[in-house]
C-alpha cells in the first residue's frame, strides 16, 4: 500500500548515500506500491554549493540532474511490473534564478519530469535546514528584535513559496513548514500576519489541485510530529495529503513511516491519496493527477508491526 512522493539519492545528491537502483530495490522489498524520485534540482550560483559539493560547477550540477532523469526512467521501466515509479524533481527556490532557471529545465524536458515537488529550503538566499547556525544567521539577517525578525524571515519563507506555487504549481506542497525546522515549538498563530499568509497558501495550492505531502523525514530531525505540523493539519481540512519519506539514501526508505501513520490516525486524517499518471494535463500541463487511496489504508498489512499502536 504505502507511497512515497519525495525521495533522493548518493547517487546524485552528495547529502545522501546509496545508489538509486538500492533505493528503488529497498522501496520493492518493502512492497511500497508507489515510489517518486525526486532528486533535488541544479542550483546556479557556485556560492549555493554545499560544502560537500566542494569541486562541483553549476554546470556538473547540471549534468548530473540529466543523468538522474536518465537513470530514474531506466528504473521505472526496468521495474515497472513490481512497483510504480514515478520521476519528478524537488525546487529549490534561492534567488530569481532559480525559478528562472526552473522553467527552462522544465521545458528542456518535457515530460521527462512527471511531477514537481514544491519545496523552499533557503530564506533570502540563506539554507535554513543546513545546521542550526546557518538558520539563526537567516534569522537575524532580518535584524535583533526577536519577535520581529521571526515575523519577518516566517513571513518570507512564506512568499516564497506562494511564488513557487503560482508559477509551478507543484503536485506535491513539500514539508510545507520546514521554516521551523529548529523550532518546532513554534506556533504560526502568535503570529497573525504569519497565519494570514498560511491560510493564502494553503488556499491556493488546494485551489489548483495540489496535495500536501506528510513527510516523515521530521522524526528524523527530532520531530514529535510529520511536516507539517498540527496547526497546518488542522487548517487543511480542505486539503488533501499524500505519503512521501523524503528519504535520502536506501536506510531511510519507509523510515518512521509506523509514526507518520500514528500521527496522522491521531489528527483524524481518514483519506490518503496519491498521484497517478492521466491523459489529461493538469493546471501545470503535466500528465498526472492525484486519486485518492480506495480502501482501508490504516488497516492495511503494510503498517503491520510498524504501528506503535497497533
Ligand atoms: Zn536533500
Ligand atoms: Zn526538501
């Protein structure tokens, strides 16, 4: 039963380990019914480079994204009567260029990319999942008055992505909170300008079909709880989720995915769905559409011995 719509791999992304056919093998053997591989896009600024990017260009960057959709869709096909793969990549949205450089991408390779996952790792050109000391200098990049200048970075980090989802329109909303990645405590509603761009947000992305992607790769990061968090959840009665472990190397597949499924029995979340490819284009013009998961998804036998319910 179990899908994951967001993962990544050693062997395109030096932050993650493994090769991509181990990932795809390991997503197999425990039955996933639907994996997406997402691989992060080329950046095209060298000063964006991570350091263990040390000796990459933009353009190995480039290159390397090719070869990921070559190898993604070689997987697909080659294990296509065990499992459902599908090949998408995840934003990153640092300066204009990215957008920019998004939508020659995209239109480089048609339909290549199956589907977008819509994420924002950076606020004003600063990482803010990195480490701790690269998201405070974020923070206070935007001045000292605590209060104001969480307001302010939130607020950004927040139209940032409206941006990415007007011009994207992404399938999948990616860890739609990871702006609090090292403050989980935090609560959007103290902030109401904060809460009024939220609210936007999640408005428009339900508006033009877009699912909410449940990401299990916060219990990693030392989470009680998925992306997003439940104030987000809550708002979203509209909305609709899907399964991703944004895992980044095959000893994360399915990682903490019994605790994803605690969560979101807790929260009341009855419908999981998951994207499934359709003739008709969507409103970004690519071939997929989202289908809600029929039948008992919590009863299921995958979540057997996972649940720490159960
Ligand atoms: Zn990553
Ligand atoms: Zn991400």
């Amino acid at each position: 039963m179990p899908h994951s719509h967001h993962s990544h791999s050693g062997q395109f992304c030096k932050h993650a380990s493994g090769s991509l056919e181990e990932v795809v093998l390991e997503a197999i053997r425990q039955q996933f019914q639907l994996y997406g591989l997402t691989e992060h896009v080329p950046r095209y600024r060298l000063v964006d480079l991570y350091p263990e990017e040390a000796g990459e260009t933009t353009d190995s960057l480039a290159k390397q994204f090719e070869k990921f959709l070559v190898e993604a869709h070689r997987l697909k096909t080659h294990y296509a009567s065990q499992i459902t793969i599908l090949v998408g990549l995840e934003t990153e949205y640092i300066t204009g260029q990215d957008l920019d450089g998004l939508d020659s991408l995209l239109q480089k390779f048609g339909d290549r990319v199956e589907y977008v996952v819509g994420s924002v790792h950076h606020v004003d050109g600063i990482p803010i999942d990195f480490d701790q000391i690269t998201y405070e200098r974020a923070l206070h990049n935007f001045g000292d008055g605590e209060t104001n200048a969480q307001e302010v970075f939130l607020s950004t980090y927040f139209d940032a992505q409206y941006q990415l989802l007007q011009r994207f329109k992404p399938e999948i909303v990616g860890h739609f909170d990871l702006c609090r990645l090292y403050t989980p405590d935090l609560r959007f509603l103290e902030y109401p300008s904060v809460w009024e761009k939220i609210t936007r947000n999640v408005e428009y992305a339900i508006g033009y079909g877009a699912l909410f992607e449940t990401n299990a790769a916060a219990f990693r990061k030392g989470w009680e709880t998925a992306y997003p968090g439940k104030d987000i959840l809550i708002l979203n009665c509209g909305g609709r989720f899907a399964l991703s472990d944004d895992s980044h190397g095959p000893r994360f597949v399915g990682l903490n995915y019994h605790r994803l499924l605690d969560y979101l029995h807790a929260q009341g979340v009855t419908d999981i769905w998951l994207l499934q490819p359709s003739k008709t284009p969507n409103a970004a013009g690519r071939s997929i559409r989202p289908v809600k998961f029929e039948g008992e998804w919590l009863g299921h036998e995958f979540w057997h011995g996972r649940s720490t319910q159960a």
